[in-house]
C-alpha cells in the first residue's frame, strides 16, 4: 500500500506552482539587492536560510529540512557562480559580441558539430546499448571500453583519437587533423558513453514480458525492436542525444588537440569558412581580450546552448513524446 505524504499547504498543482512563483521572485529579489549592495556573501546566506525555512514551511520534518539545507549548500556553489556571471556582463558588449559575423560562425559551429557528434553517437549507439541490455559474454570488457572516455583526461582523449584515426592509423585515407571530421570524431568519442549508458537504462527497464508476447505473436527480432522496445525506448534514446550533444558542446581538450580551427560550410554566408569550436574561442578570448570580453561570448554561448537544449527538453516532454507500439 502506497502511503501519501501530505504537506502544510496541500498538495494542489496551483497552489506549488504559486509557491514556487514566489520562492524564485523572493530569490531574485534578495540576489539583487545583494548585487546591487555588492555583498553577494549575503545572498549566499539568505538562499541556504530561506531554504530550510522553506522546508519547515513545506513540510516540517526535521529531516527535510536538513536534507534541503544541505542541499541548498551545492546549489549555492552551482547557482551563484552563474547569477554573478550573468549579472557582470555589460549589455554594450554583449551585443557588440552579438554582432559580431566571427561569432556567428563559432556559435554555429558550437551547435552544428556537436549535433553530428550526437547523432553519430546515437546511430552507433543505440544498437550497442540494446546488446548490453539484453546481455552477453564479455559484456564487462564492451562497458569499460565504453565508460572509458568518462575517465580519460581531455587532451589525452584528443591524443588517442590522433593516433587511431591520423596518420598512420586505422583509416590512413581519412583526414582527421585540423578536419571537421576529427572534430566530430573528438566529440564523439567523449560523448558517446552518455547515449549508449541512457539508452541501454531505458531498454532495461521495459517489460521483458512485453518482448515475450511479441515474439509469441510470431513477430521476429527486428520486428520486436521496431515495433515494441524501440518505442518504448524513444525518450531514453532522445535524452541520452540530448546529453551527448551537451556534453560535445563544452568539450575543449580533445578538440583543441584533434581540430584547433576547422572549415565547414556556412549556410548564412553560402560559403566555405574557417572557425574555432566555441569553447576554444571562448579560451583563446581570454587570453587575448581578457575576462570581460571572453565572458560576452561565453555568454551568449550559454544562452544559445540553454535554448537549444529547453527546446528539445519541451519536444522531448511525456506529453509530447509517448513510446509504444505504432
């Protein structure tokens, strides 16, 4: 028997989401008169009390509130770093930043590389993760092959892939260095552990019962995966693209070893043009134009990658995206 857990104030969908309306609107009003008072220390304060008090609030127990509290500890040291970031730009720049055709490019190549990465890695992976799912002999050595990139230094990750697919490598055919090919192969091989672990998650934990009465019904095992377990496993599938694209986006080590500037074709300018993925222009910034301009490109690489990935999350949404049979 479920047991429900009821709260102070209820637990009505209108009535959370307008205590969370205000929760947050409390949170930026302290951080802005904090920021405003330059005494961000303060707000630091306030989001860790506020937080337990909350919880009393919300609920009362005591271990609630102490797990919130805690909590609330690493969103400060999440959380705050970004607001004082945010807070710090200077509009001017940012849209000089903003208009500026060389970052158009850098920020095109900051989404359009990691895409190919990410599908790469889904259409290579996803096939993979199925066969973990379902077991075989050896699997153990296959998942530390593939778990491996997680722990591998960056520029180490960039390294390997120079000498299996550069020169004198297993495709000597294949332009790697200084290509978007290489590119694509660096992101690749640091981002495809995230699609094939969460779509393997996601094969497993449908109903072996469901692949049973298919194959009863007399339907083979393409027919299986494409009608039952395919579908059912589509979100796992879209998320771990969608995660395996976040993390091709802030990869900096292996591409800046691999392909420090690369030529792709520009689809704004009809053309051919050369440009450097955006987390090595965004280092390379820095060292030329300090922490202010740096941080105005850093930024609206932040905005676009948190749009592309709030737009995928809300197509990718339960009410949206549904598995099962077609």
């Amino acid at each position: 028997m479920a047991i429900k857990t009821e709260t102070r104030f209820g637990d009505g969908t209108v009535g959370q989401a307008s205590l969370v309306t205000a929760f947050i609107a409390i949170q930026l009003l302290a951080f802005a008169t904090a920021f405003i008072l330059d005494r961000p220390t303060w707000y630091a304060y306030f989001m860790i009390g506020s937080t337990a008090v909350t919880a009393y609030a919300l609920d009362g127990s005591p271990f609630t509130v102490m797990t919130a509290t805690v909590g609330s500890l690493l969103m400060v040291a999440l959380g705050l770093p970004l607001f004082l970031f945010v807070a710090r730009q200077s509009p001017s720049l940012v849209l000089e930043k903003a208009l500026d055709p060389t970052v158009h490019r850098v920020l095109y190549l900051g989404v359009y590389g990691p895409l190919l990465a990410a599908v790469l890695s889904l259409l290579l992976g996803v096939p993979l993760a199925h066969l973990l799912a379902e077991g075989f002999a050896g699997q153990q050595f296959v998942e530390s092959l593939v778990d491996l990139p997680l722990v591998v230094p960056h520029s180490v990750a960039g390294i390997i892939i120079l000498f299996g697919f550069g020169q004198d490598g297993a495709f000597p055919q294949l332009s790697v260095l200084g290509t978007m090919v290489g590119m694509v192969l660096a992101m690749t091989f640091v981002a495809a552990p995230y699609a094939v672990n969460t779509t393997r998650e996601a094969f497993e934990t449908i109903d072996d019962r469901l692949t049973y009465a298919s194959r009863i019904h007399g339907a083979n095992r393409l027919e299986t995966f494409r009608r039952v377990t395919g579908p059912l496993a589509i979100r796992g599938m879209i998320t771990g693209g969608v995660l395996a694209w976040a993390r091709a986006v802030s990869e900096f080590g292996a591409v800046a070893v691999v392909a420090y500037s690369v030529s792709f074709f520009y689809p704004v300018e009809g053309s051919v043009v050369r440009a450097q993925h955006a987390p090595v222009f965004v280092y390379n910034t820095y060292l030329g134009g300090g922490l202010d301009e740096s941080g105005a490109v850093a930024f609206l690489l932040l905005a676009v990658s948190a749009f592309v990935f709030l737009v995928v999350r809300y197509l990718t949404d339960s009410d949206t995206i549904k598995g099962g049979m077609p």
